[in-house]
C-alpha cells in the first residue's frame, strides 16, 4: 500500500508494480484526476481519501494548489482495513 498527500511526487507509482494499492489524500479545494487515471493505465488499485477541510467561498471557488488537506482518520484506518482484508483473501 503507498499512501500519498496529491502532488508531483505521485509520479513515482510509475515504478509500482500492477496491483499495487495506492491511497491519494485529496484536498477537497483542489481535485485533480490525473494520478487516478495514470494508476488506472499502469493497472494499480487507485484510492481516493478526500479532504473534509471547508470549501472555498464562491468568490475563490477555482483549485488552490496550496490548499491544506485535513482528512478524517477513521475513513482512512477503515480503507486500510478493506484492502488489507482484500489481499488476504487473495
């Protein structure tokens, strides 16, 4: 399982082998698709855990590539778990 904050470094699941889990920490002010759909093309499980920070106001709505990122840790813990339970079974 690699768990990742969004950003450039995601560009290193290109050295993932097929099947490898990938958990994406998304902020909520700034989704972006591209790392899901390079998982998709190099055959990785993409997960997405994504932020529960407040949305922009309406005036600022357009993607802050400084956003912070707050998740919820019990989401994440439950994701974890499923894949975990996934691979076992397996």
């Amino acid at each position: 399982i690699v768990l990742a904050v969004h950003g450039a470094g995601q560009c290193n699941q290109i050295f993932c082998r097929p099947g490898t889990d990938i958990i994406e920490l998304l902020p909520r002010n700034h989704v972006e698709p591209c790392f899901s759909a390079m998982s998709q093309s190099l055959k990785l499980n993409h997960h997405i855990v994504m932020g529960t920070e407040k949305p922009l106001p309406l005036a600022w709505a357009r993607r802050d590539v400084n956003a912070h990122i707050t998740i919820d840790p019990e989401e994440l813990r439950r994701l974890i778990r499923a894949i975990e339970s996934r691979s076992k079974a397996l």
